[in-house]
C-alpha cells in the first residue's frame, strides 16, 4: 500500500532493512521503525497543532505500544498516551508514562480502575452509566474528583465492528442528569470515533457524521445544563492535513497515530507531508507450485498489502505481487505471485496494527545519516527484548 511511496521518500530505510537482514541483524518477521525519521514527523505534527491550540494525546497501538517512541514523544511535548486498552495502560504506567485519554476504544475492567484512577491520567472515556460510577467511587476512596469524557453517538453514526458503544443522543439528557449526581467525577470532554475519515474519491480528509454529534451534546450541555467541557477530542485521521480541520471544527484535542510513521490512508499516494517510517522484513522461505512464500506473522487484515521488494540489495531489487490471504488463516506464510530466490530479503511497508501482530519490532536511528544503529528490539505488546 505504501511501498511506492517509501522508494520515494525514505530510500535509505530500504537500504538499511535490505543490510541489516542480509547480515543477520535482524530476522523475518519484523518491523523496523526509522526512529529518526519517526520523531521528524511527530515534531511536524505537534507543531502543526500548536499554531492551532490543538492539544495532542499520542497513540502507540500502531507501533507496537513502544514504550522508549512513548517517551521521545512526551519529552517533545505531546500532553500523554491514548492508550487503547488497560493492557496498554498498565505498560504505560509501569514504564513511568502519562495516560492523557484512556477508555475510548476499551472501557477500564473493574480490577484495574483502582491502579488506572491512582495513576492520575488526564481524562477517561467512557459509555455507559455502571462504569461512570466505578470510576466515581474509584476516584472518592481515593480522595479525588475524576476529569471523564462521553463518548456520543446517533443513530446514523458510523461505528466500526467490534466497537460498538456509546450514550445515545436522543436520551443523552437523562444519561447526564444522572451521571451528575455522581459525587467523584465530573465531565469534562466529550468525544466519538471516527469523527474524520479519508474520501478515496475526493482525495480529501472528510469529517463525518459522528462529528456533528459531539457538537450536538456540547450544545445540549451548554444550554440545558450551563457547562462548558474542556475537551473536544474529534479523533481519527489526526495528521498535519487535518489539525487545521480540527480547529475549524471546534475540536481541541487530536490523536495522531498512524500520522507519526507517515501510513494515513491519504499518503498511499504521496499526499501527505509525513513520511513513512517503517518498514515489513521477511525473507523467502520456500516455493511451491510456482509461487514464493515468504514468512508471515505480521499480517494486519486490513493491510492492503499489494506488492513486495525483494533481492539482496535494493539497487538490483525488483517488485513481486503478493496473493491476498485469506481472513480466516493463519499468516504463517504470505503468498508471492510467482517465485524467488530462497533467503532474499523480502521488504513491504502496508498499513498496519503492529500490536495485533506476532512481529519484532526493531527500533533504529541513523539511517538518515549512515551511522546505523539498532537502539532496541521489542515484542509487538511493548516489551523489551533486548
């Protein structure tokens, strides 16, 4: 999806993964992050929203939860993590991180709101009335008052599979008049997902109808109950060509994830000024009735892997097209359209969901300046292998 653009704009990380899997340094199945070419972006990003006062919580599922790119991004001043689960959030608290925004993809479970609420984060996103009050009683033993934030949704809001939550506009003013009666929290923010999507038609980054929603209940809640929120958080799509769109909007908050390793859906054509930043290693490991198999483990169903580089080299590389797999397989291979040469190096770069895979992520600086170096290598939930 992305390998075009990569040749394009990041040769040199090409080069590297060819070198750095030709003399074994790194294995199959692994994505190596350009780390500086990673912190490039994320700082054109957080400038980009600074002309706007758009305040931005940073989002590692993408990358494999990386814990040593998490804190690069807080000491550049990126306000904390949206994590994406209470996995991610333990990580994160463990490693001495900030929680900005956690609960919007995956509520608290009860035996981990008492570490979540002790640990300060900055907001918590949640829908429905039971798991407000957990955190209210969680945030009173605790001898505190806790910023929560409502995910709104209409009936014709889009909602991803496997995602589907949030307080109905059309009761949404007896959700709040009981929510308020909660002594231990206080609402403060108000969001829905996606609130911005890219248009394959237009060309263009598009708010959808999930966006008018919130700003539906932010009316309802200033005129009906005389309270302002402080966050406007209107996620998906956060990049350099969107933060104008935020503000416009009236959002303040923005989560940019994929955005940091330049892989939004706008960028398969070179639209966006981000970069990619990483890069699919594997290599071939056999072939069979006419077709190369390569070694697998870090397919993301909704990848759109097309095409791979493969060789020794990327001068003397050339480009194969790869099968589509099938959803209810195991990726333990991924099929080639025809043969290769067994033990080449075999490159892609797609869009991925790094923590949904079995792949290493392996961290690199100095590729942009020829001084390579491996600075860490990580499971795709965070953890540090060495």
């Amino acid at each position: 999806m992305f390998l075009d653009v990569l040749s394009e704009k990041n040769e040199k990380l090409i080069n590297a993964a060819f070198e750095l899997h030709q003399k074994g340094y790194v294995m199959p199945d692994s994505y190596i992050i350009d780390v500086d070419v990673f912190l490039e972006n994320a700082g054109k990003i957080l400038r980009e929203a600074e002309k706007y006062d758009i305040k931005l919580y940073y989002m590692t599922k993408q990358i494999g939860r990386n814990p040593y790119l998490a804190r690069k991004l807080e000491e550049m001043g990126y306000a904390g993590a949206v994590v994406v689960d209470f996995k991610e959030a333990e990580l994160f608290i463990n490693n001495g991180l900030k929680i900005g925004n956690v609960g919007h993809l995956v509520q608290i479970p009860k035996s981990m709101m008492r570490k979540i609420v002790e640990n300060n984060p900055e907001i918590i996103t949640v829908y429905s009335y039971e798991k407000i009050r957990e955190v209210s009683e969680t945030a009173l033993e605790l001898g505190k008052v806790q910023d929560v934030m409502l995910r709104v949704i209409d009936s014709n809001s889009k909602i991803y599979p496997g995602q589907e939550a949030g307080f109905e506009i059309n009761d949404i003013e007896k959700s709040i008049e009981k929510i308020q009666k909660l002594k231990g929290i206080n609402i403060n923010g108000l969001t829905s997902f996606p609130c911005f999507l890219y248009d394959n038609e237009s060309k263009k980054i598009k708010y959808t109808e999930n966006l008018k929603t919130v700003m539906k209940v932010k009316n309802i809640l200033k005129e009906k109950f005389n309270q302002e929120v402080k966050e406007i958080n209107i996620p998906s799509a956060t990049s350099i060509e969107n933060i104008k769109l935020i503000a416009e909007a009236g959002g303040t908050h923005g989560e940019p994830g994929h955005a940091l390793t330049g892989t939004i859906p706008m960028g398969e054509n070179g639209q966006t000024i981000e970069i990619p930043a990483y890069v699919y290693v594997s290599e071939i490991s056999h072939n069979f009735r006419g077709k190369g198999y390569f070694y697998g483990g870090g397919y993301y169903r909704r990848s759109n892997i097309k095409n791979v580089l493969v060789g020794r080299n990327f001068s003397e590389s050339h480009k194969i097209g790869v099968n589509k797999i099938e959803p209810d397989n195991i990726d333990y291979y991924l099929e080639m359209e025809k043969e290769g040469i067994i033990n080449d190096t075999v490159l892609s770069c797609f869009r991925t969901q790094m923590f949904v895979t079995r792949s290493t992520v392996v961290l690199v600086n100095g590729i942009q300046n020829g001084k390579i170096e491996i600075i860490g290598k990580y499971t795709s939930l965070g953890e540090k292998i060495q």
